[in-house]
C-alpha cells in the first residue's frame, strides 16, 4: 500500500503505518491525520506527536504508555494534572496508535494500559 502526497509515492503497512520512517514530515503527518478523520492538528497534538517521536527516536525504540505520555504532557502544557480523557481527545483513534500513526512511528506491539 502507499499513500500519494504532493507526487510522492509513500509506503505504508496494511494498517496505515509507513514502512520506513526517513519519509515523515509534517506534511505527510497532515495527511494521515485527515486519513484519521482528524481535520486540524493543534499545538497540543504536535505536542504529543513530537514526544511520541522524540522517545522513539532517541530512547532505542521506546514507545510510552498512556501514564508516561500524560505525565509528560503535563510538563509540557505546565499543568498541574493532565487525564487521560485530554489525549484521548486530541486522538480518539487510540493516543499511542493514532498519534503514532500521525507521527510515522511503526505500529506499537503494546497492549495499552498503564
């Protein structure tokens, strides 16, 4: 499968996640997020769309559950307490799915929770 964005043919999984990482950029992240049904992306899921690839990208892989994400969106907004229901907003498709997706990280093998 591939998606076709500004002439560029690029590769993507079964479900939607691209193969190679290297063809991610905002512009292909705007367009699976409109493939997600998610018309605008706010400061806030670029947010947690760049923590996602941060910790990917430099942290050998890893990818943060829920409690993780939410403590570090708290540092992020300077709130004192970020729920759950706040990311879930943003990416009602899964915040570790979709925001991956979103963000062009391979599909997590996690089973969510915290």
């Amino acid at each position: 499968m591939a998606y076709e964005i500004d002439g560029q043919t690029i590769e993507n999984t079964a479900s939607g996640f691209l193969v190679n990482i290297e063809d991610w950029n905002e512009g292909v992240a705007n367009y699976i997020a409109k493939e997600e049904s998610i018309d605008e992306l706010t400061e806030r899921h670029w947010d947690v769309i760049k923590y996602l690839r941060d910790e990917y990208i430099n942290n050998a892989g890893n990818q943060p559950n829920m409690r993780k994400m939410t403590k570090a969106m708290q540092d992020v907004w300077n709130e004192k307490k970020v729920d759950t229901k706040t990311i879930y907003q943003l990416f009602p498709g899964g915040p570790s799915k979709q925001a991956g997706k979103i963000g062009g990280l391979p599909e997590s093998r996690r089973k969510g929770g915290y």
